[in-house]
C-alpha cells in the first residue's frame, strides 16, 4: 500500500499537462518551488569527515551527488506513523537508510482525501519541517541519529536519514517480555496493549541498570552538545531514541520540537507523562527541561513505566505538577536513586534552576563510567 502510495506520488511528478484531464491540477503555492529550489542548494555532508565509522558509507553516498532526490531512495517498507511524520526503510543511492516524510501544511494540494485517510499524520507548516531539516543537516553529533540529505516532492519533505534497528521503548517492552518470561509471569493486563514493561512491584528492574545507564548516558551526550549550541531538544521520550546495528549504539532522533533556547515558547503538543513542570506553570521549559525529561526516561527504563503514569492526560499532569516521584526499583543502586530522587541536584526535581545541567553530569561517576561502555545485548 506504502509503495503504491509512493508510485502515485511519483506519477505526480510529472508536468502539470500529464494529470488526468477529468481533475484540473490545482497550482502549487509558489512556495512549494522555493523549497523545492531551497533544499537544492543546500550541500549536505561535503568535506567533512562523517561523525561516526558505522555512518562512512551512507555519508560517501550522499557526497556522490550535489543534493538527493526522490529517485536515489527505493523504499522498501514503511517503518512507523509518527505524530508529524512517516519513517521508510530503503536504501539511498544503494546503502541502506531510513527515509522520513512530513506532509506540508497548505503545500498538498493536489490529494484533497489524504487528510481523512486513516492513520495519516498531522501536517506541518514548511517553515517548521524546514527547520527540523536544517538543524539535523547542521549537527555533526556521534550520538544524534546521521541525516544525510533532503528533499522536495508533492508537499511534502523527505528527510534521509542513518538506519536505525529499533527505538528504546521496543526494547524496554522487550525487556519487559523476558522479564514476565523468565518469571513466568504473564505482563499486567495494565501494560497490554501498549506493554510499557512488567511493573516492578517486585523491586527489580525492568531494564537491567547498567544498560539503562548506558543509554542514558549516551543521551545525556547528545544533550550535553545540543546545549552547547543553546539547542533545547524538547522532547525526550524511549520512541526518540534510536538504535542502530544489532547490539544498539543509542542515537537521538526526531528533532521536531528542538528549537533554539532563546525562542521564547516551544511548540504545543509533546507527551504529557515527559512534560516538565515548568512547562506546566509558565509555558516554556529551557535546556533545564531536557535534564529533567532524561530523569524520566531513564526512570521508565528502570521502572517499566514513568513516575506519572495515570489513566488519563489530566490526572498525567496534575502528578507531573504535584512533583511527586515515586521512588525508583529497590534493586535500583544508590547513585541511581539518589538521581532520581525529587530533591535538589536531582534530575527530577520540579524546580529547574535546582537541576544539574547536562555538562556537569556528564562528569558523575554513574554517567562517566557508563557511556564508554560496549552497547548490552538485546532481548529478542
Ligand atoms: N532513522 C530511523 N531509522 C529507523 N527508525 C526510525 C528512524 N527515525 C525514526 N524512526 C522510527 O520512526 C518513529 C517516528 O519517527 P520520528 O522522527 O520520531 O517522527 P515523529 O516526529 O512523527 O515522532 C520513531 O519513534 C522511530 O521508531
Ligand atoms: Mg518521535
């Protein structure tokens, strides 16, 4: 379905004269030339040396051309739906890759049904893709997934992007599964559909310690460059981050909501269970609500859910706004908790200017020791 979706939309890009006559074409907004005009002239990997080994042979792909275009990407199957974009696996100029689409806002004129379809993701003004784009394009970042190239067609923006296995929260559920398995133990009827991993009513963890250290460690390094170059990421959650090959280097993805921390307001929308209070009370959260996000994300890791898991968005934010964090698993050790702990110096404590900022974490013993491990193996 995915390709014939594909297929049609390559039809399209023929001259206007090739449509069926029954249904005049209507015009493209000017705009949609200009990015189409725009995205060709921005150079993409040229002589910079790629940002990590694993990448070399997508990075020498793409610097084989000026720019890509929709014809160097063969989709093989589509990968998931998200909130604002669809994600393909292909291959790019023969190298495998990932492709990810986001459908313009005002810019898809010529399929009127599309926005009814179901399961078909929000779009988005040009002006926002666009700068999703640009900051992926401009991060040369080991521990942010590799985009390589873009492209115009139809309405919509094609990103290409490094291949990744699977995103942490398939493996935290994976991880959940061996756990419920080797207890016997079916999951909390709770976690089904969406098995966010078996509760830790026992006091173990779901994701083993060590590992959930390591890709939060991992992450933290991508947090810690994004604010570097005054980037706020906005929107931590298991789904952003990648792994890639078959033993998981994690890789921040989905950069959507990242946005420059002198912007005043981010975005509306993003997960309420990954919302910082201070998003809550005064509408914006800074580098500050990044730490705290990777509070909770390590904190689902280890507990198989988040501190603010509740049966609807509004009982969601109203724990998120009362601050109170369940304390971690029993087997959790005592930096780990300490961590996680609501206080000061805390990644989840409610008040930002009381949080670590990410380049000093980078130096506690619990990150430093962790982020040179080699990635842990992966339940099936
Ligand atoms: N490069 C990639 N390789 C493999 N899977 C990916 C890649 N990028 C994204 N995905 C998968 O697609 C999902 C949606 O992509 P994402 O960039 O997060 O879009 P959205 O903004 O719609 O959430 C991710 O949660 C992840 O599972
Ligand atoms: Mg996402």
């Amino acid at each position: 379905m995915i390709r014939g979706c594909f297929q049609t939309m390559s039809a399209r890009r023929g001259p206007v004269a090739r449509r069926p006559t029954s249904k005049p074409a209507k015009p493209q907004p000017a705009s949609a030339h200009s990015i189409e005009a725009d995205l060709k002239s921005w150079r993409w990997c040229d002589d910079a040396p790629p940002p990590r080994a694993d990448v070399a042979a997508l990075w020498a792909a793409a610097q084989q051309g000026t720019h890509a275009r929709r014809r160097d990407f063969v989709i093989e199957t589509r990968i998931a739906d998200g909130g604002a974009g669809r994600v393909y696996r292909g291959t790019f100029r023969g190298v495998p890759a990932a492709l990810k689409e986001v459908r313009l806002e005002g810019l898809s004129v010529d399929e009127p049904g599309d926005a009814a379809a179901p399961g078909f993701f929000a779009a988005v003004p040009p002006a926002r893709a666009l700068a999703e784009a640009a900051l992926l394009r401009s991060l040369r970042c080991p521990d942010v997934v590799a985009a390589v190239g873009c492209f115009a067609d139809c309405g919509r923006i094609f990103t290409v992007l490094e291949l990744g296995t699977r995103d942490l929260l398939e493996v935290k559920k994976a991880w959940g599964r061996r756990r419920a398995a080797e207890d016997g133990a079916a999951p909390p009827a709770c976690v089904v559909p969406e098995p966010a991993g078996r509760a830790p009513e026992d006091g173990a963890t779901v994701v083993p310690e060590p590992a959930a250290c390591f890709y939060a460690a991992r992450v933290l390094e991508a947090l810690a460059h994004l604010h570097e170059r005054r980037i706020v990421y906005g929107d931590l959650k298991p789904e952003n981050v990648l792994l890639l090959g078959t033993h998981g280097r994690p890789v921040l993805c989905d950069f959507d909501r990242a946005r420059d921390e002198r912007e005043p307001r981010p975005r509306p929308g993003g997960s309420p269970e990954y919302a910082p209070p201070e998003l809550l009370d005064a509408g914006a959260a800074g580098p500050a609500g990044d730490v705290y996000q990777l509070g909770v994300l390590l904190y689902e890791l280890l507990a198989g859910a988040t501190p603010f898991k509740a049966s609807s968005v509004d009982r969601t934010l109203a724990l998120v706004a009362r601050g109170a964090v369940p304390p971690p698993p029993a087997a959790c050790s005592r930096a780990v908790a300490a961590l996680l702990a609501p206080t000061a110096s805390g990644l989840l404590t409610s008040k930002p200017k009381l949080r670590p900022r990410a380049a000093a974490l980078r130096d506690r013993p619990v990150f430093a020791a962790a982020r040179d491990m080699d990635p842990p193996e992966l339940p099936d």
